[in-house]
C-alpha cells in the first residue's frame, strides 16, 4: 500500500482488537506525517519511515508519492463513499463522470504501460537472479536513494510520462491536474506551474538542474524541522 499516516493500520489493528483476532502485518511504501501522532508498532518492511528520522531520505517516498500514486490508481476513478448494499455489504461509490474523470480516462494508457513494464521487469528480474538474503538496510538505502532521484531529479522520459498523468481528488469540480503543469509565458505564469502535484517534474523540466538542485536542497532543510512546522509556514504564507 502506499499510505502516509497509517490510518489503515490504525483500523485493522483496531478491528483485530474487537474481534480478538491477532493483526495483520502492514507493508507501505513510506510513514511520513508533519504532526506528533504515534504510527502502528508492527508497521514493517517500510520503505520510509520517519521514526527512523525526518531525512531527505526517509522522506523519500513521500516527495515521490504524486507520481506513484498516479501510476497506481485503480481504474475505477475515486472513490467518493460507501453505501451498505444487500446483505449488509459495504459497497464503494465511484465518481464516473466530469471532468476529473475525463482526465482520468486519458491518463490510463499510459498508466497502465508503467504497469505492465514494472510487472515486466519484476518477472525477467526473478528468472534472470536468484532470491538470496541480503541485508535490509542497504536494500532499503538503494530503493530510497532511487526515489530520491525520481523525486527531484527525473529525466527527460520520466517527465514525459508525468505530463501524460494526473492527480485528481474527490473534491475535483474541473478536472483532474496534470503532474507536469505546462509552463506558461512569463514569470507569473512560471510560477502559476508550480501547482503541479509533481513539482520535481515541473522544476527540473522548466528550471533545469540549479532548480531542481536548490528545490531538493530546501526540502531536505525544512524536513529537520519539528512535526508541524511545514503546514504553519504554509498557513502563515497563503492565509488560508
């Protein structure tokens, strides 16, 4: 799963402890939260993880998320809530029209090619080398030094593929935004791309690599800072 606060490990552990049934263990691709909360002790096999430090690194996944949640969205669109159906069956509800589903629809040839790629390589990778053990916190180290450059630092045909996704949310009234805002003429309107959900993508791609250098530098910097500062600076800035 890719979760950021836990709150699905947080449900079926207490679920488990209802039904007294042991609870499951959760793998995510990163915990990473700006306030104080305690995350579930049997969180493992965690990619990220801020109990382990709020580093760049540690963080990882987190500056990456757009994009990996972009390429893995289920196709049925967003899921707006549940209703109880026959039998007492929880059933979702799906947004299926407007424009963020428009949005959607277009970005899921592509979507699904990076799919079928990643599940490509996973099966020639498992036939081409044996499974050894091997020592988990430099595989870990590797995998978030991967999404650190993919983070901040993607290329050319990473960024292409960004253009060509979108993240949307229920709240979606227009349509859904693409990863990798197309630049617009002048400073405003370089700087109106900054809403691109993927800003690594968009500075790397109408900044070059200073940019992308000085962007990766100031999130590795306001990362040190304490749970909570990050939203107040934001709050202090927009006044919203």
């Amino acid at each position: 799963d890719i979760g950021w606060r836990g709150s699905l490990q947080k449900i079926l552990a207490s679920e488990s402890r209802t039904w007294n049934l042991p609870a499951p263990r959760g793998y995510y691709f990163g915990l990473w939260n700006e306030d104080s909360r305690s995350f579930p002790e049997n969180a493992t096999g965690l990619v990220t993880d801020q109990r382990r430090g709020r580093s760049l690194m540690e963080g990882s996944a987190w500056h990456a998320a757009f994009l990996l949640e972009a390429v893995c969205r289920a196709c049925h669109g967003i899921v707006a809530g549940f209703i109880e159906g026959e039998g007492g069956r929880i059933q979702p509800i799906h947004v299926v029209d407007g424009g963020s589903r428009e949005s959607e629809r277009e970005s899921e040839r592509t979507q699904s090619g990076i799919r079928n790629g990643a599940l490509a390589y996973a099966r020639w990778y498992s036939r081409t080398y044996p499974i050894t053990v091997t020592d988990e916190n430099s595989l870990r180290r590797a995998a978030q030094r991967r999404l650190v450059r993919l983070a901040f630092f993607p290329t050319e045909n990473e960024r292409e593929m960004g253009r060509l996704l979108v993240h949307s949310e229920p709240t979606s009234d227009g349509s859904a935004l693409q990863l990798v805002a197309n630049s617009e003429s002048g400073l405003k309107g370089w700087i109106a791309g900054l809403r691109s959900p993927w800003k690594g993508g968009y500075l790397r791609t109408n900044g070059g690599a200073i940019a992308s250098g000085i962007y990766c530098a100031v999130e590795g910097l306001v990362s040190q800072l304490p749970p909570g500062t990050k939203p107040a600076i934001r709050r202090l800035i927009i006044r919203d």
